[in-house]
C-alpha cells in the first residue's frame, strides 16, 4: 500500500529559480543520503524500519519513494501519517532544492529480497526461494528466524546444493519437509514465492473433523 502526495513547498506555488540561478541538483545518490539522514530517526521513532529511499525523475518532477515496514506491517494510517512527517521533513530542508517533487510513501512489495534478519523474521510463515552462498539453491517455508539464523522447512528434492555443513538438519519432518538452519552468511538474496492458497495453521484441519466423525 502507499500514499502519495505532492511536495508541499516545490507544489505550493513557489516560482521556480531562472536557469541562471537555480541551485544544482545534487547527485542522486547525494541526495538519497540526505533525505535518508533526517528520515530514518523520524520513521524509527514512529516505530517502524526505513527500508529504502529513492530519487527519480518523473516528467518536469522527481519522485521521492520511501519505502517503510514493522514487525506488525503498516496499515495505511500509519502511511497517511508517515507520509505527512516525510512532507515537512522535505519541505524543512534544502536537499530539494526549488525543483518539483511527488513524494510517495509505500510498504515493501513481496518481491523485497529478504536480505536482513529483520525481513527473514517477518517472513515467518511464507515460502521461500533462497540460493546458497556455497552454490546451489533451497525451496521452503520459514518457521524460524533470529539474528544469527534461519530455520526453513526444505521440502523433500528441494534442497539444491548442501551449503555450509548443509545446514543443520532437525529431521525429517510428518509433512515430507526436512527442518535445516542456515546461518545467515550461507544464504544469499532470498524472495518470497507467490502462493494462491497459503497453507492453512497447524492443528487447524484437524480442528474440521471431530474425531468422533467416522471417515
């Protein structure tokens, strides 16, 4: 989900400066290390995580995309409020200068690779594609995640590739899955796989029958 909004001062009427006297652009990187200054307290302190912060042209404008995320995800008043913070942060300084911008603040995609043990451990639950640093590639869903470790549920024929050590295998799993931890420095960029029909909780099919239900 995402809000956007057009740059208050750069919108709100202001003429731009001639050619002659137009502040330069600052260099895009420059610019995202600016805005990433001011922006990655005020979002924390909001109680979320600063994911991204690009700078690209878009027609006469820039667009300024700010991507957030939390534990819990980010509802759209939180994005609605967020949006408003960034606003007056950029509307407060220079790094714009007096050129147009739209500024959007949005939550990640599922396509966000999963590369810090943040997103690994709100990825809990989803099914993954990851490759190994040692070569190779594991398929399976995320049960478990720290700062250290991930622990996947590989599906049997899945694993391509034994990794570092082949990760620590906790058995065979009632599923047909083999549980193994991977320390974070034996996996790669990992992305969450796109599933139509998420499985359904632990217990929550046999809750469907009574067992006293005959088959």
């Amino acid at each position: 989900m995402s809000v956007e909004s057009r740059g208050g001062r750069a919108q709100g009427g202001r003429a731009r400066a001639g050619r002659g006297d137009a502040p330069a652009r600052p260099a895009r990187d420059a610019a995202i290390a600016e805005l990433t200054a001011p922006l990655a307290p005020a979002v924390g302190a909001a109680g979320f995580d600063l994911e991204e912060v690009d700078v690209r042209p878009a027609g006469r404008r820039r667009l300024v995309k700010i991507v957030v995320d939390g534990d819990d995800g980010v509802a759209l008043d939180d994005i609605a409020r967020l949006s408003e913070q960034a606003s007056a942060l950029l509307d407060g300084s220079e790094v714009m200068g007096a050129s147009p911008y739209v500024l959007e603040v949005t939550s990640p995609g599922v396509d966000r690779p999963l590369t810090e043990p943040r997103h690994w451990r709100r990825a809990v639950g989803r099914l993954v594609a990851v490759p190994l640093a040692e070569g190779g590639q594991v398929e399976g869903r995320v049960v478990a995640a720290d700062d250290e470790a991930v622990e996947i549920d590989v599906a049997a024929g899945r694993a391509k590739g034994p990794g570092k050590g082949g990760g620590k295998s906790a058995g065979p799993r009632d599923t047909g899955t083999q549980r193994r931890r991977f320390g974070l420095g034996e996996l790669g960029r990992g992305r969450v796989q796109v599933e139509f029909k998420p499985p359904a909780p632990a217990g929550e099919a046999e809750e469907k029958r009574s067992p006293a239900e005959p088959d």
